[in-house]
C-alpha cells in the first residue's frame, strides 16, 4: 500500500523527529552535535525553512521548524541526512544506514500548540533524567528561547514574539512556561499525532486543514458512530 504523502503547508509549522537505526546512537561526541547543528543551518538556509526548536538527544531529534514552500522541510532533511550519515561513518569508521526510515512529522496549529510543542522539545532531556533543568542541557534551543544566548540557527516564530515587546521580555514570559507542567493529554497528543503523521490542533483547525488539503487528517473513531441512530438501536 502506498504511503500518504506528508501534511506540508507552506508557512504552518511541523514537528520533526528523526530517529537513529534500532535507537542506536547518533551522538558520541561534542563534535557531532556541533555538526549536526551546522549542517542543519546550512540546510534549513539553502531550502528555506525555520527552526523554532530543537533538542538533540543522543538516539534522537525533535525539530520544530516551519518550512517556506512544499519541498523545503523534505529537502532540507534529505541534505542533512546525507551530510550526517557521510560525516559519522567516516568518523566511526561504519557503513550503512545511521536513520530509522523516514522521519517523522505533523503539521501545528501555532496558537493552541507551538509554545506548548517548544516546552515539550526542550524538556526532553528533563523527561529523560539527563538533567534537572533543560538550562543545562547544551544542546537545545532552550538557552537561546529562555536566556538568550545567541544562536543563528533559531528564527523566532510570530506566537512567540507575542511574549513579550523587547527580547528580555519574551525570554522571561517563556522562562514562566516552564513552571507549570505540561499537560499530560498534551503530550500524548504531540506523541500520537507526529508518530503516526496527523495534524496536531483543535477541531476547527483540523476541519480547515481537511478541507484545504482534501484528506482526513486524524484517525477515524473505533467502534463506530455512537451518535448514529443505527448505532444507538444496536442490540447490547
């Protein structure tokens, strides 16, 4: 059976995540994650997209990135990819695959997801118990987001200049984010929707994207329509 190709809109933010083969590792070393992290500039550069977010754990990435036209996300990932893989087998004197298939991605409706998809990013090393606070994780945007240390790599998305006037009030808006717990339903849907390629966001948004796009944008309900009348007269 043929795959569906991707939701990509041109302008509307996706998160990404690209995984090692077998969750083996893809980071050894400070030098890989400084590599990857130029590649993936250069990338983005070349075919137009915008990272908002980004975490780089050791069998793993999580991007959040709005690409500029159709093919941008799909190309700039294609360059890095081969970039990454050329860059690590020569390194670790390997062959073969360094990814698990194709990565994956969902389309974010901006208002009721793209801070809350931000924290979820940048909190991975947290949820993983590699650090206490995602400040001292070196390699995410957090420090960029939250502190402002600088980074050519990060392009501010619109809901998150709504923060604040001046930098340093957007830093301390986003820092007051992550005192409050993500919701646990919010996680499970930023989970379920980018492994399994549907559309993250409210049902209006959902509704605007299946039409625009004319294809259903999330699973269909188990067990039928309960609020059919065929439905409702089914004998127990």
């Amino acid at each position: 059976m043929a795959r569906l190709p991707r939701f990509v809109i041109p302008g509307q933010p996706q998160h990404v995540i690209l995984r090692g083969n077998n969750r083996t590792e893809i980071f050894c070393a400070d030098a890989d994650y400084q590599f990857y992290l130029e590649k993936l500039q250069q990338a983005c550069a070349t075919h137009g997209c915008e990272p908002h977010a980004y975490v780089l754990m050791t069998t793993h990435v999580h991007l959040l990135i709005t690409p500029n036209e159709e093919q941008s996300l799909a190309k700039a990932i294609q360059m890095l990819g081969r970039y990454y893989v050329q860059y690590y087998n020569y390194c670790y004197q390997r062959t073969g695959t360094l990814w698990e298939g194709r990565y994956k991605a969902t389309l974010i409706d901006s208002e009721s997801y793209l801070l809350t998809c931000m924290r979820y990013i940048e909190l991975n090393p947290v949820r993983a118990d590699m650090v206490a606070h995602p400040s001292e994780y070196p390699w995410s945007s957090y420090r960029h987001n939250a502190l402002g240390q600088a980074n050519e790599l990060v392009t501010p998305h619109a809901e998150y200049l709504r923060l604040g006037k001046t930098d340093e009030e957007r830093q301390a808006a986003y820092r007051q984010l992550f005192k409050h717990r993500i919701p646990e339903d919010s996680i499970t849907a930023i989970r379920e929707a980018t492994n399994k390629a549907w559309v993250l966001g409210n049902d209006r948004f959902k509704q605007r994207i299946q039409t625009k796009l004319d294809r259903r944008v999330e699973p269909k309900v188990r067990g039928g329509d309960r609020k059919s009348e065929k439905f409702l007269n089914k004998p127990n």
